[in-house]
C-alpha cells in the first residue's frame, strides 16, 4: 500500500519536468506581494503611523510669523495717527505663538488613540495575510489533490486496457466470445473519459490558484512540495482550551478587537475632557515701518531704528468655560460610552467565534486522522481484494461488470486515502496559523 501511495504522490505527468515548479511558501509569498487588498491594508498601516505622528506633533506650541504692506495714495496716517497728504507706504511684522497649558487631557488621550489605532491597523493588515495564506494553502492542496487523481485515473486506465488487450488475444484462441471484447472496451471508454476529466479539473484548479496569487507571467509553471506530499497524518493531542487561549493572545483578529476597544476608552476620555476648561498661553512681537516716519531734513527713519521703535511684545494668556455647548458635550460623551460598550460586545463575539473555530478544528483533525487511518486498511484490503477477482477476471470466473466495480472500488479507496491525507494537513497548517500567525 504504502509503495502505491508513494507512486501515486511522486509521480508527475511528463510535461513537468520542463516546467518550473512552485512549492506552498513559494505560492503563498507570491500572493501576499502581489495581492491588492493586502496592498491597501499596508498602505493604511503607512497612514495611521502618520496620524500617530501628528497626534504627537499636536503637542508642540503653535508658532506663526506674518508680514503686510499697504500703499496710499492720497491721504495716510504717521505712527503717530497724524494725517499727512501724498503717497506713503507702511509695512507691519508679526510674530506669534500659543501654548495649550491644560485641555482636560484631550491632546494627550489622542496620542494613545491614535497609537491604538496604528495597532489595529496593524492586526487587521496581518489578518488579511493569514487569510489569504489559509486561502492559497487550502487552494493548493486541492489542486495537488486533482492532480493524483490523474495518476489513480490513469493507473486504472492502463489496467483496463491491459485487460482489453488480453481479452483480444483470448478470443483470437477460441475462449472467448467477441461480446466479451464489447464490455471491456466499454470499461476502456468509460476510463479513458474518467482520465480526460481528471486532466480538465487539474488544468481548471491550477488556473484557480495562479488566479488567486495574481500569477501574471508569460510563461507555465507547476506545483510541488515533496515535504508536504510525503507527509503522513499522525495522531495529535490537542486541547481545544489551550488552544483558544494561546489564540487569544496572539491571533490578529483578537488582537484587533482588543486594541479597538482601548481606542474607545480614549475616545470617551477625549470627549469628558471635552468637559474641562481650558487654559492657553500666547505671545507675539509686532513691529511695523513707515514711509512716513521721518527725520530732521526729510531723510525716513532707518528701517532698523522704526523696528525698535515700534516694538511690542505681548504675553497672555486665555481661559475658556464651556457652558452653553455643555448639553453638546455630553451627548457626545454618552454616544462614545455606547461605542466603547459595542466594542466590548465585538471582543466577546470575535473570542466566541474563535473558539468555535478551535473546537471544530480540533475536532476535524482527529476525525480526519481516524478516516485516514481506515481509508489505509481500506486500501490495503481492496487491493488484496482487486488482485483475487482480477485472477477470477482472467480464468473467465467473473464476469466484466463485477471486474469493473472492484476496479472502480480500488480507484475510490485510493481516492479516500489521498483526501483524508490532504485534508489532515490542511487542517493542521490552519491550526498552526491560528497559534503562530502568518508565517
């Protein structure tokens, strides 16, 4: 049995061995550089690190600087408002800068919201990873899994057509009817039409994969991993519990929840500071130059000297109240109060999902290790079974529509094998994914 697995699995069609071969992480790679949805998940990664930064930037005293000219033309006034005639020029300077002292907290729990943010976005973008290395892993084997079934269908065609042939020579001897050549050429057909579509499902779930890495060149490729085929199903222990909560602390999806959740704490701090007065610190430096400003002989003021000369600093600062807005605010802080609490309900839902994920997949490992185990002595005792009946077959002790159902239960008993097998190793590498994160 096990040397027939073997051959099944290893054997490749013979336009292969042209062709490059793509392994699983080679597969996955590629749809994680070249998949667009993830593409936009990193991008909004780049734009919550800027939002981050602005948030922090926010912090900073905010610093302007103005200059301003005018030009009259009949009628102007001197620094000192006295009003001469003629045409006259002035230019103004201002420098200013403000200083939030205190605004209840607000600018500080946006730094963190942001922050928590930037993290859920970062789970949320190592999630579609998961996801779409789950997609193409499973994507993969199924393809893998079509394309030994070529190899079962052409096994069992090969041994129709031996028997058509044996047949053929028989009834040239004498000791055979020609209807008998009939019903095995009818099993031939019925094979070869099996072989065909086997091909066709190969060829069509190999174009779903290169679709689903975004396979864009020129040239064929097909897939491979010798590691992967040769794998055996082994008999696992696992618990469900430990499982879930080791997935807690590390799966994105979780972690994602986790850290909205903390975002909508800062929210509903940010909107109770909202509540709070405010105390702002400002200063400026104002200057200004003037045509008309000037000294004994008509000569105008040096530029340097009306700068000193009109220099005004200016220290201040603001307290601001909220009173008639205050009904605002607080309906403000009641709706963030409800997102933090949705929040809170979404954790729950996704942790509850995620266990229910576990629990299955635990379970379906198990239960595909006990298939893959029967479908093992199926298939040794049907092939014990094939070669006494083909015996019976060829001694003309049988007759061809009981050949054909045992052939057909040989193909189905390898068929069951290679599935059990394939579909254990997907479901262990989609547990893994859940404990370990994209690889």
């Amino acid at each position: 049995m096990k040397k027939v697995l073997i051959i099944i699995i290893i054997l490749l069609p013979q336009f292969i061995l042209a062709q490059e071969i793509w392994d699983l992480q080679r597969c996955i790679e590629h749809a994680k550089e070249m998949n667009l949805d993830l593409k936009i998940k990193r991008n909004l990664e780049k734009k919550s690190a800027y939002d981050l930064q602005q948030s922090k930037w926010n912090l900073a005293p905010s610093i302007s600087a103005s200059t301003g000219s005018s030009l009259n033309l009949k009628r102007a006034a001197d620094a000192d408002y006295n009003i001469s005639s003629g045409t006259s020029y002035s230019l103004s300077y201002n420098l200013s800068s403000s200083l939030t002292l205190f605004e209840g907290f607000t600018k500080l729990n946006s730094i963190a919201a942001a922050r928590f943010i930037k993290l859920a976005t970062n789970e949320s973008s190592e999630l579609t990873e998961i996801m779409l290395e789950q997609e193409v892993t499973e994507m993969f084997f199924q393809t893998l899994y079509q394309r030994a079934l070529i190899d079962v269908a052409k096994e069992t065609l090969e041994i129709s057509r031996f028997e058509a042939e044996r047949i053929a020579v028989t009834i040239e001897t004498g000791l055979l009817e020609t209807v008998a050549q009939i019903e095995i050429n009818a099993i031939v057909s019925a094979n070869l039409l099996e072989y065909n579509r086997t091909i066709n499902n190969y060829k069509l779930y190999k174009l779903r994969l290169m679709q689903l890495i975004d396979f864009q060149a020129d040239y064929d490729f097909e897939i491979g991993d010798i590691e992967l085929e040769m794998a055996a199903p082994i008999q696992i222990f696992m618990n469900a519990d430990s499982l879930y909560y080791e997935t807690c602390m590390k799966y994105p999806a979780v972690l994602q929840k986790e850290y909205e959740l903390e975002y909508y704490r800062k929210m509903l701090n940010i909107a109770k500071g909202n509540h709070a007065p405010s105390i702002v610190a400002y200063g400026g430096i104002n200057s200004g130059f003037y045509s008309t400003d000037t000294l004994a002989g008509g000569r105008k003021t040096p530029i340097d000297t009306q700068f000193n000369k009109y220099l005004s600093p200016s220290l201040g600062a603001q307290l601001s109240i909220p009173i008639f807005n205050s009904k605002s605010r607080t309906y403000n802080t009641k709706k963030s109060k409800i997102d933090m609490e949705n929040a809170m309900y979404s954790l729950e839902i996704q942790k509850k999902q995620i266990r229910k994920e576990i629990e299955e997949a635990v379970l379906k490992l198990h239960s595909l290790y006990l298939e893959y185990e029967s479908a093992s002595y199926n298939l040794d005792f049907t092939q014990k079974s094939f070669e006494t009946y083909r015996e019976k077959y060829q001694l003309g002790m049988l007759n061809t529509t009981d050949f054909m159902n045992i052939q057909n239960q040989m193909s189905q008993a390898i068929t069951n094998l290679l599935l059990a097998r394939y579909s254990w190793i997907v479901q262990k590498i989609t547990i893994e994914l859940y404990t370990s994160g994209s690889k």
